[in-house]
C-alpha cells in the first residue's frame, strides 16, 4: 500500500502569523479618512484585516491596533472580498509617540480607546 501525501502549499510569509480578533482602524497617509475593520491574524511583517469596505482601502495606508495604542505603515499585498492582506513597516507606539504626522492617529486612537 503507497500512502498518499498532499502537497503543502508554498508558504511565502516570512514570519509565522498568530490568529486574532483585535479591533482596528484603516487611515489613509494623512489620516483624514478612516475605516473601521478587524485584524483577523498578525505577525511582525503582515496581518490580515477584514472590513465591511475593502474598495475604498487605499493601498499605502496606516493600520491601528485599537487595544493597544500600536499604529503601523502598510501597504495592501491583496483583496479577497472582505479580506484583504497588509505588509507592515514600521510599527509605533501611540502611547508615547511625539511625532508630528502620527497626532491625527494618535487622536482616532484616543476617541476609539474611550469607547
């Protein structure tokens, strides 16, 4: 008897995603528009969010972790109807962050964590 064996898929991420059910917000670069969505898995370089408006996601945008104040630069890598894929950049604290582009964020963020 020979033993069948499925083939994998190809993995592409370069790190491995942990599963998720974290509130989030979708902005677009100068945080004048936002979506609300749900980062369904993350890892250190991507995510996967889900959203009631994927086509209206731009696809250089920034990501925000409601829970715990942590905003990312991402870029769109793919749509699947609600679903869509996010690489991440770079990741910052909103908390202490005194940066000037990142006060609109910081203020979504503080308006979403008194909810």
């Amino acid at each position: 008897m020979t033993r069948s064996t499925a083939a994998k898929p190809l993995e592409r991420r370069r790190a491995n995603r942990q599963r998720a059910l974290l509130a989030g917000k979708l902005a677009n670069e100068d945080a004048t528009t936002t979506i609300d969505c749900i980062i369904r898995n993350i890892s250190a370089d991507g995510a996967m969010i889900e959203t009631t408006s994927p086509h209206l996601i731009p696809g250089r945008l920034h990501l925000v972790q409601i829970k715990e104040g942590i905003a990312w630069d991402a870029e769109v890598i793919w749509r699947r109807g609600a679903r869509v894929g996010l690489s991440l950049g770079a990741r910052r604290d909103l908390r202490e962050t005194t940066e000037k582009q990142l006060r609109a964020l910081r203020a979504i963020w503080g308006q979403m964590a008194l909810r």
